[in-house]
C-alpha cells in the first residue's frame, strides 16, 4: 500500500498490505486529529458566544441572577447527558457516528436558539446543543488517542483544547463585531440571535469531517475488523510500526474479553478511575469558565464599558490561544504533571490578585492583566492535559464509557460554575468568588502531586497495564 493511498473508510473491503510502508503520515494523522478536534471548536463557540447575548438577553427578559445562570449553565444540563451516553455508543457503535450524531444535535439547536422567542425556549435549544457536545466532546478525544503515535499522543489529543480556544477567541471578536453592528436596541432585539445562531456553521463542518474520516483503527480491531484497523495503523505508523501496534491491541483485547464495566471500580482500575474524575472535576472547578461565561459582565463592573468589555475579553481569548499552542508543545516534552503543577499554583497566585483588585477597587486594567495571566496558566495546563490524559488511563474496551463517565463529572462541574457564578459575584462579589476559586486551586494542586501519574510517552497498553492489578 502507498503512501498515496486514500483514506480508508470503516466500511471499505480490505485486504492485507502487498507492499510495505516505510513510514507513517504525520499528514494523515493531523487531519484525523484536525477533524475530531472540530468537536473542540462546538464546545468553545458555544460555551463563550453566550457570554455576548446574556447581557442583551438580561435587559430583554429582566433575568435574576439564578434565571441568568440557568440560561448560560444549561447547555451542560444536557451536556451531561450526552457525555453519559457517548461512551456506552461509542463502545457499541463506533466513535465516529457518535460525534457525527453529535453534531447533528448542535447544528439543529443552533438554528433554534436564534428563533426563540423566551427564556424557557432558549433553554430548551441550549439543552438540545448541550446533547450534540456531550456527544462528540469525549469521545473526539479517545478517537485521537486512538489514532495517534505514542510520542505525538499528547500534542495531537490537544488539538482538541486548541480548537476550543480557537472557537472561544473567534467567539470573542464576533461578540465585539455585532455589538458594534448596530445600536444597543438592536443587539436587544437582534444582535444575540445572530450570536447564537452562527453555532450552526461549525457544527456542520465537524458532520462532513467525520462523513469523510475513518473509524478508529483500535474500535476496529475491537469489533472483529482487524484488517480496516491494520490499514489505518499502517497509514499512522508504517508497516512495522503498524505490526507492533496491532499486536499489543489484540493482546489487550484478548485479556479485556474477561472483564466488565464494574472492572473500572474494582482492584487496579479503581485508582484509574479516581484520577479520571479527579482530572475531570479540576477542568471546570479552577474557575477558567468564570471568565470565559461571564468575561464581558466582570469586566463592566470593573469599569468598562461602551462595548470595551468585549474587547477586554477578545484580549484575554488571545492569550488563551497563544498558551494553549505552548501547552501543546510542551505535553510531550516536560510531561503532563509538571504542567499541571504549575498551571494550577499560577492559577491560585492570579485569583488571589484579582480578588485584591476587587476588594481595593483597584484599576480596570489590572483585572483584565490578570485575568490574562490566571487563563494563560490554565491554558498550558490543566486545559489541554485534563483532555489527552482521561483516555489514555482506561483499557480499550473500557476507554469510550469511561470517558463518558468522566465526561459526566466535567459538565456536570461545568454547569455548576456556569449556574452559581452570576448569585456568587452578586452575593460576594469579585474578591469574595476569586478567593474561592483561588482555594480550589491549591487543592488542585494538591491533588496532581499526590494523586496523578506521569503518562508521558508510554503506549496505551502500557498504561494500561500500569493500572491492572498485579495478581
């Protein structure tokens, strides 16, 4: 088989390579990693381009603080569902139909967000997006992970953060744009449906990817289809790469065909399972979010105004962006855990800061310096890392629903912060929330030093095997 060759779709007769290659397509690989990292974008888009309505959304329906909170924190409401989910289909279906379902979901929702006519509607259509990204967000990761070298695992499964920030920066500059595409009365009375409504492209872009993808080469092999499986790992890996790859698969599939769900809370796999919800949980409760849902809101009361608190916040996407290209270098050469390390202390230092410049009504300007600091330290580390390791913890046949699983305690998290962020800031204000997220940080901290292993370079199966119980 060339180098040339086609993609390879799972329903494509095969048969076994009269020609060996040499060596993989690191273009291969990053197109795959490319297309399931669309899923990355959805979750960004939409987790930010409320941030640009719900100010305009809270003046057109006259929004509680509880009633702000529900509309932007309910898209995790049926995130949740749909992460839960996404693991038993993918395990049954395959992980490419499940986030091409996916982006079916969001693509429909965005069309009703921007023809609601109520907050319960809107609710409702975010729900309805939540379910799409549920869908396809874990799972756009364990397909990576299962696609890509074990030397490049790490910075190709964070295609999938670098997506999101890309979908959050683009978010921001569209906020700014239609907030200046007409006056406030028509950003009431319009300007939030456009917000909302642009969801839809991405979502459709992330369809045909998937249309044109293949599956992953180790749920092929799973499912009996150990030819399919062996011709996209030799695309990945080269023939004699593919060979290696193909026999650690079998052997842990043949040693998985024992085992059952209830594996993941038993003996070994117990403490894998931990350290997934651990990571999980710490992806949303370091407060990232708070910025990223409510940035246009903290920085008004921080004194801007006059559309400038979009800009603030298209400033701080862009150094999100940056250091989320720095963690992708970084993943496979300093590790996961010293990234972790650090990004949670900074994280900790900046929330102190800008709770300081709350609680002594220091400068605007400052707010926004640190808030750019506090997202460059998540941006680097908990953001991409939590995303590659989750997968790589659990064994094949266990991976989607795991994942799922851990998926479940993300959004569940996320909704959370998203739900209680508008009464905290109202009840305590932004020294008081700052200081509490600054707490959850150090226990993040905590927790990476103590709880969580390196998995920096070691194939899947090795990690695997690090997790089983020694009998």
């Amino acid at each position: 088989m060339s180098s040339t060759h086609k993609v390879v779709n799972e329903d494509d007769a095969v048969r076994p390579s009269t020609t060996p290659v040499s060596q993989g397509s690191m273009k291969y690989v990053i197109i795959l990693a490319l297309s399931a990292g669309m899923a990355g974008l959805l979750y960004g888009y939409d987790a930010v381009s409320i941030s640009g309505a719900i100010g305009f959304l809270q003046e057109l329906y006259d929004l509680t603080p509880a009633h702000e909170g529900l509309i932007v924190s309910s898209i995790f409401i049926g995130g949740v569902v749909g992460v839960g989910a996404s693991g038993f289909l993918s395990d049954r279906i395959g992980r490419r139909k499940v986030m091409m379902f996916g982006a079916l979901f969001f693509f429909i929702a965005g069309l009703f967000a921007a023809f609601t006519q109520s907050p319960e509607q809107l609710i409702a259509a975010r729900i309805i997006g939540g379910l799409g990204i549920g869908l396809s967000s874990s799972i756009s990761i364990t397909y990576v992970t299962e696609c890509a070298p074990a030397k490049w695992r790490g910075t190709l499964s964070s295609m999938y953060q670098f997506l999101c920030i890309i979908g959050i920066f683009l978010t921001n500059i569209i906020n700014f744009c239609i907030a200046q595409s007409g006056s406030h009365a028509w950003g009431v009375s319009t300007g939030w449906r456009w917000v909302l409504g642009i969801g839809a492209a991405p979502a459709l872009v992330l369809f045909v990817f998937m249309l044109l993808a293949p599956e992953s080469p180790r749920f092929l092999m799973q499912s009996g289809k150990q030819e399919q499986g062996f011709r996209i790992l030799e695309r990945i890996n080269g023939t004699e790469g593919a060979r290696e790859e193909a026999k650690a698969i079998e052997a842990s599939i043949k040693l998985d065909q024992s085992g059952s769900f209830a594996e993941l809370f038993g003996p070994g796999l117990r403490k894998a399972m931990m350290v997934g919800i651990f990571l999980a949980v710490f992806n949303q409760a370091v407060g990232q979010n708070t910025i990223s849902f409510y940035g246009p809101t903290i920085f008004r009361n921080a004194g801007f105004g006059g559309n400038s608190e979009f800009l603030a916040s298209t400033m701080v996407g862009g150094v999100e962006l940056v250091f989320t290209v720095v963690g992708m270098v970084l993943i496979d050469r300093a590790g996961r855990k010293p990234l972790m390390l650090w990004g949670t202390a900074l994280m900790a230092a900046f929330a102190i800061a800008m709770a300081l410049t709350f609680m002594f009504n220091a400068s605007g300007v400052l707010v926004v310096v640190f808030a750019c600091g506090f997202i460059a330290a998540f941006a680097f580390s908990m953001g991409p890392v939590t995303w590659v390791m989750i997968p790589e913890l659990f064994p094949t046949h266990l991976r989607g629903r795991a994942s799922g699983l851990c998926g479940v305690f993300i959004w569940g998290t996320a909704w959370l912060v998203g739900q209680f962020t508008p009464m905290m800031f109202s009840g305590w204000g932004g020294q008081g929330m700052f200081l509490f997220f600054a707490a959850l940080d150090i226990i993040g901290f905590l927790g990476v030093r103590f709880l969580v292993p390196e998995t920096k370079g070691k194939r899947l199966e090795e990690i695997e095997e690090f997790f089983r119980p020694k009998k």
